[in-house]
C-alpha cells in the first residue's frame, strides 16, 4: 500500500494500482553514475514508484552539467549523489536513498551493488561501461546499459535491444559524445528514460507492458 500520508504515493498508487505499486517498491535499482544518463534515470524511476536506490558517484557539480543532468544552479560544487537525493526527495519525500560519494573501479565493483537487485549503468566513459557490465553480466540482477545518445535530431534511432534475458541496452550504438556531437537533453533524457522504462517493465513482468516483445524495441 502506498505509505500513510504520502500525497504523491497515495496519488501514483491511483494511477497504476496497489498492486503493482507494492511490486516495484521492493526493488532496490543501483545506478552507477549520477550525471546526465544516472540523474535523470534517477527521477524517472522514482516518478514511475521505485523507492528504493543506490547511486554512486565521485563527482560534484558544475554549470557544464546543468544543460542536461537534474541539478540546479544553486548546487554547483555539491556532490552529485547529495545534490540528486535532495532533488529526489522533493518529488517523493519517503524515498529511501543510499548516496554513496565514491569511484567504481575494479576493487569495487562486484560489492558495490551487490544488495541490489538492478543496475543501471550510466557512465560517460567506454572503459568504465564495460567494467561494470563485465561485473554483472553473469549475475542474475537485471543490468541496463546504455550507447549512444549524443547530438540532436537522432532520438527516434535510440532503442531498446535485449541482448540476454536480464541485459539491455539502450541507445543508437553510434553516436558517441565529441566536437559535433555534444551530450544535450533531448538524447540524454531520451536514453535515461527508455532505461527508466526497461526496469519497469522488468519487474512489472511482460503482461503488464504492451510495448514488449522482440529483441528490437524503439
């Protein structure tokens, strides 16, 4: 049941129902990075029911993350994973969120979200994706990757491809961040929000998602 006095459970509860709701909110999702793929994956999560995150991150912020990452002016020089639990928790004051300022590296990856039962990867960097997705790739934890998502003008080529039964990933596989493609809100938000809606439907199960099926999804 949504929780006693929470207007926004209370409210989401009437859209997608008690029993779906009580499903999603005993996942615990982590999320490898809080910038612009992490943050905003982050908030669609926690708008769709998700209560329970883990978000790791060494960053802080700056005025060249707030084209596309969900932070404001105000928090330049904060910590992303402080700055981003606050945000969260305005839109869902019972969240339960674990910021965790650190670097994911090969000393720590495999524990880092071991007592989670997903992870996003949201890294900017192709070394660091693909020691995360190396980590988890033989878990049965759900992992949602992302490639691919800069520029503009190219979102309908950012899709959802399942590559095994509990490993997606998300985005047009080409169009990686440079001098003429920049890293802007419409593909980033697009990306973070098709992973957002891969660890739903994951863990609301095939019925419940219409758009499902195929390897292939736009």
């Amino acid at each position: 049941m949504a929780a006693a006095g929470n207007g926004f459970e209370e409210a989401l509860s009437r859209v997608l129902g008690e029993q779906r709701l009580a499903r999603i909110r005993q996942v615990k999702v982590g999320i490898a990075g809080a910038g612009g793929l992490g943050s905003n994956c982050a908030l669609f999560l926690v708008r769709s029911g998700f209560k329970r995150l883990r978000i790791v991150d060494c960053d802080t912020v700056d005025y060249s993350n707030l084209n596309r990452q969900f932070y404001f002016a105000a928090q330049v020089g904060r910590r992303k994973v402080d700055a981003l639990k606050e945000n969260l928790l305005l839109v869902n004051p019972g969240l339960e969120i674990e910021a965790v300022h650190a670097r994911i590296d090969a000393g720590n990856v495999k524990e880092i979200f071991a007592c989670c039962d997903a992870v996003v990867e949201a890294f900017d960097r192709p070394e660091a994706k693909k020691l995360l997705v190396e980590a988890y790739l033989d878990t049965p934890k759900l992992l949602v990757a992302a490639s691919g998502l800069a520029g503009w003008g190219r979102s309908e080529g950012i899709r959802i491809r399942r590559i095994r039964d509990n490993f997606y990933l998300v985005g047009d596989l080409v169009s990686g961040v440079g001098p003429d493609l920049p890293p802007l809100a419409p593909g980033v938000c697009t990306a973070a929000a098709k992973q957002a809606d891969v660890v739903l439907s994951y863990f609301l199960g095939e019925d419940d998602h219409a758009a499902s099926g195929g390897t292939d999804r736009r």
